[in-house]
C-alpha cells in the first residue's frame, strides 16, 4: 500500500458521519422516543462505523493483494488489516446491546400497530 493509500481519508470520514446520522433521523421520524436516545447514540455510531470500516477493509485488502511490495510493506498491510478486524471487532461488540433494545422497542410499536 502507498503511503498516500495509508493517509486519512476524509471524504470517507464524512460519508460515514452522514450514514450513522441517517440512522438517527430515520428511527427519530418514526417517532422513537427520548428515553431510547442513549441507544440510538450507540446504535447510530456503531452502525455508521461498521459501514466506513467495511469499506476500509476492502480497500485495504484489494491494496494488499495487488501489491507487489517487500516484506516490509506486506507486514505493514497486514497490520493494516488486523488494526480495520480489531476496529469493526470493537464495533460488532458495542452494538449489540442497543440494537437489542432498539429492536424489542421496533417489535412493540409493530403490535401497537
């Protein structure tokens, strides 16, 4: 991977702010309440993360295998690689409390209605 290939990515950084804001607009017009704010919060990052790491990791790993570095630079993909598993990891555990919650709310509205 070149080191422009391992430079921030801001435009992705904003994609990502703006998926995990249309999670929060899209259950807060459907009328979820303020006592499941907290939940949403977490819901929103994690899942808006989730997407931009996704699309971190596959960038990565399609840099990785059409790479035709050194030694060096293969174990500085894979680090790479494991630092984008660790991230999406860390997120795949944080969500699921919320979006447990989040989903009995979703299944009771649902016979409400």
């Amino acid at each position: 991977m070149t080191e422009e290939e391992r430079q921030p990515d801001l435009a992705q950084a904003r994609r990502t702010a703006l998926m995990a804001h249309a999670v929060v607009i899209k259950l807060k017009e459907m009328g979820l309440p303020e006592e499941l704010d907290a939940e949403l919060a977490t819901l929103s990052t994690d899942l808006g993360d989730l997407w931009g790491a996704q699309k971190e990791m596959s960038r990565r790993l399609e840099g990785f295998v059409k790479s035709r570095g050194s030694w060096d630079e293969v174990g500085d993909d894979l680090v790479d690689l494991r630092t984008a598993i660790d991230h999406i990891e860390w997120h795949t555990k944080s969500v699921k409390r919320a979006m447990t919650r989040l989903t009995r709310y979703a299944y009771k509205r649902a016979d409400k209605d």
